[in-house]
C-alpha cells in the first residue's frame, strides 16, 4: 500500500485501540492498582505524613519508569490521567517499534500494523508497566544498533541507544539484562562499517551509572534479586510448556479467535521462512540480510524456552518476553514477503486489525461493568481507615482475559481514600518503596487468597472487599462483620467497633 494509506490506516488503527483507555475509567492490568498506589504514596510522600510507613529506594533502582513517569505527570495532571497518557505511549510505541526495526533490516513496513495486534499483551494485561515499555524500547534500541553496524557510526545514535540503555534499565532490569545479551552479542557477529570500538559506550555508561550501582547495593542489603532468579530452574516439562502454550502467552489466554489469529502470522512466517531456505540454502538465514534478525530472534527464543519459570510463587520471568518473540516473527514475514503489495493485504489488515480492537474494547466495557461497583463503594468509604481485600481465585477470569483482574483492586483505596491496605508491593523487599519496619498491619496476601494465612490479623482492619466465593474455614469470620453494601460480584463488610480487640496503651 501507499505511504498515504498506510498513514490513513495507522491513525484508524490508533484510535480503534486506544479509544478504550480513555473511555472507561477502569483498566484491566492486574497489577495496575499497585504501581498507581506507589504513585501516589509518592507524590503525597511528605503532605500525607507516608514517612511513618514508607521508606524509599528510589536510585539506582529498576522497575521504577511507570512510577517516575506518574508521579512528574500528576504535577500537570490528576494521577489517572498520567497513567493513561503512559498507557497510550505504551500502546501506541508497539507498531511504532515495529515499523521502526522493519525500515532498518530492509522488511515489508505495512507489516507494522500487525504492531497493533500485540500492543495489548501478556505483559500488560499482567500490569507488568515497566517490562511491557521495555520490550517496545528494546525494538528501537537493537534497531539502533543495526543502524550504526550497517552505516558509520554517529554520536547521535549513540546518545539515543544510551538513552534508551536508561530507560529500559528503570523499566525493569530483566528486559535490561535481556537488552545487554541481545546488545552484545550483535555487536560480536555482525559485521561493521568502521570501528566497533564505539559501539561499546551504550553498554558501558548505563551499566555504570545504573546497574552496577544497583547491583551492589541489593548485595550490601538483603541480597541480590537477579541472583536470586538465576537460581530457579526450568524442567523439561516446563520447556515443553513453553514451546507448546506460547501463543496463549502473548496477548489474551481465553479468547480463541484471536489466538487463531496469531495462528495464522505464525503459520505463514513459518512458511515463507521455510521457503527461503529451500530456494537458497540455510545459510541464507546468517546472510548480510537477515544475520541481524535470526541473532535477535535466537536470543529471545532461548530468553522466552530457557530463562527460570517462575521466581517466588507469583512471578512468571520466561513468558514476559512471549509478546517481544511474536514481534519477531511478524519481522520475518516482512521480510520473507518484502516485495508482496498485493491488495489483498490491505484488507485482510483492515479486517483482523479491526476486529481485533473492537474485541478488546469490548472486553474492557464488559470488565468495567464488572469492576465498577466495587470502586463506588471504596470511594463511599470514610478516609484514613484499614481495609484489606479477599478476592477469592476459586475460577479462573476465563470470560474476560485469561488473568486475574481484579486480583489488586483494594489498592484503590489507598489511591482514592489515603487508607491503608492489607497487601501492596511495599511487602516486597526489591520495591522502590518498601513499608518500614513499624508498619501497623498483619499482612494478608491478595495473590493466594484461597491458599493465604487468612484469617490470622483480621482484627486489625476496618473493612474488607470480598469477592468470589469464600472458603468454608472464612465463612465463620466473615460472618461476624457487617455487611455494608453488596452489587454485582462484589460485598463489602465493615468489621464492627466491639469485636476488636482493645488497643494497648
């Protein structure tokens, strides 16, 4: 398709998908309610007196590009809004990526669109902010590097590629360390014009004045978290797992139409590759043309089968680089069909693209219909009380995502009512913002609840949001409390004065 037409449909395609951010108040990520809770301990750090509970350890520290990004923004806007502003760069930087890195390795560009259908992803819909920017970022950043190999070097893509080092870093320093292998490794086997030398400053200032840095304070303090995850392992099973379940890893789990989709771009990448081969030889995948991408689709292939499955009992690393590994899949078909133009693209685009949209935006219509309730009734709530949240996981969210929306939701009401919560991130020692060692309240884990320590340190709250069905040793505690407001899945109960027991002197 033309330049113009494709602009066209790029500018229909944007809004067709970022539409449902600004339309409904309400996003899907689970861990979404979180990150904006650090957010807004961080802006009303000293006005709100958050001192007594929290203690900051913001640089050099990863994981913190969502929660800087915010916390500047809300100056100019309410803290919401920031976030969707951030939500729409990120939604909107996945096409734009792709269209960036097909344009360097010499790809079909209309192939970018397809941008589109992975812009909504694993990483997000898990509420993964940092790593889901990150993977968009990590595009441009090998794309820069391909673009300095192929011409001489110039000290403006250098700027740019350690600045883009930066930035991935304080996305989250798994896509960093994944950004530093793919970086290096391309700089080892590719071919430069002139001297590689230079190449070398992206690698080097980030990782001085960021990673190092942080590297060596976690082992000064309780130890190192990437230490830590190197030491999980991966079963065969679990690569068994990978390899076979990966297009259910890459945007939504449940919805089969769109997973036949990826079907599709999958089956057709695999076959015009095959192709390729077969008409010039294997080695035609090292050749000038397509070294770059095979290098960057290999790492991310053995990123995504190899890399530790799980890290605690909540985490999933290997499945966070799924969405960046179809990217690449999508590159090989561009540049299998570089020179294909025919207008049946165009419109088997227009068809899948839109689809695909209007499917999302109508899945988020349906989850804020569903989540709403439960917001009204934290907003109808005094300020400054305890509420801890018991969202039981006994079904899975099959009819919406594939993920456990509403599993952080109690969040919203240390956002909206300067309370406390039972469970945020700040219990977790590698956050940017960790509780102190005063913290008044008996932590009560969101992520388990079925399986948690409930009911022990119940007392302590003053409300609790219950959704689902509760277990059965629960159901005599929950009994005891007052039930305030019920609507829809959710019930909300306040634990009455005379049953607390009585505070110490």
């Amino acid at each position: 398709m033309d330049k113009k037409t494709f602009t066209i449909f790029f500018f229909i395609f944007s809004l067709i998908f970022t539409l449902p951010v600004w339309l409904f108040p309400l996003l899907p990520f689970v861990d979404l309610p979180q990150h904006l809770n650090f957010a807004f301990v961080l802006k009303n750090y000293s006005q709100l007196g958050y001192g007594k509970f929290y203690s900051l350890r913001l640089f050099p520290m990863h994981n913190t590009l969502h929660l800087f990004f915010n916390y500047l923004l809300s100056f100019l806007f309410p803290l919401e809004v920031s976030n969707k502003i951030y939500v729409t760069i990120s939604l909107l930087l996945f096409p734009l990526a792709l269209l960036f890195f097909l344009k360097v390795i010499g790809g079909n560009e209309n192939f970018s669109l397809l941008g589109f259908l992975i812009s909504y992803n694993y990483n997000l819909f898990w509420g993964f902010m940092g790593i889901n920017l990150g993977i968009a970022l990590t595009l441009f950043l090998i794309g820069y590097e391909i673009k300095c190999l192929k011409e001489r070097g110039k000290i403006k893509y250098l700027a740019i590629m350690v600045f883009l080092f930066s930035l991935i870093f304080l996305g989250h320093s798994l896509i960093y360390l994944f950004s530093f292998v793919t970086y290096l490794l391309l700089l080892i086997f590719i071919p430069a014009k002139g001297k590689k030398i230079y190449l070398f400053l992206p690698l080097i200032i980030p990782f001085l004045v960021f990673f190092l840095p942080w590297q060596i304070g976690q082992f000064r303090g309780e130890g190192s978290e990437l230490q830590a995850q190197f030491k999980e392992y991966i079963s065969p099973s679990a690569l068994y797992n990978n390899l076979w379940d990966f297009l259910r890893r890459v945007g939504m789990k449940t919805d089969e139409s769109y997973i036949f989709i990826l079907k599709i771009i999958f089956a057709a990448s695999l076959l015009t590759t095959f192709y390729q081969l077969k008409k010039k030889g294997f080695g035609y995948l090292l050749s000038e043309i397509y070294r770059p991408l095979s290098f960057f689709f290999l790492v991310t292939l053995l990123f995504y089968a190899f890399f530790p499955g799980t890290y605690t009992e909540a985490v999933f690393l290997n499945e966070r680089f799924a969405p960046l590994l179809f990217l690449l899949i999508i590159a090989f078909l561009a540049l299998n069909l570089k020179e294909f133009n025919h207008p049946i693209l165009k419109y088997l685009f227009i068809i899948i693209i839109i689809y695909t949209g209007l499917n999302i935006g109508i899945r988020i219509a349906i989850f804020n219909y569903e989540a709403k309730p439960a917001k009204e009734m934290l907003l109808r709530l005094p300020e400054g009380k305890k509420l801890a949240g018991l969202i039981y996981q006994k079904r899975q969210k099959a009819d919406l995502f594939g993920y456990d929306v509403f599993l952080h939701f109690p969040a919203y009401y240390s956002i909206s009512k300067k309370g406390l919560v039972g469970f945020t991130f700040a219990h977790i020692r590698y956050s940017p913002i960790v509780y102190t060692d005063s913290f008044p309240l008996f932590r009560i884990d969101e992520w388990e609840t079925w399986y948690s320590v409930f009911p022990e340190g119940w007392e302590e709250y003053d409300y609790f949001l219950v959704t689902g069905e509760p277990r059965p040793s629960d159901q005599p505690i929950i009994e005891k409390w007052r039930l305030l407001e019920k609507k829809g899945i959710w019930s909300l109960y306040e634990v009455p004065p005379e049953i607390k027991p009585p505070k110490e002197e």
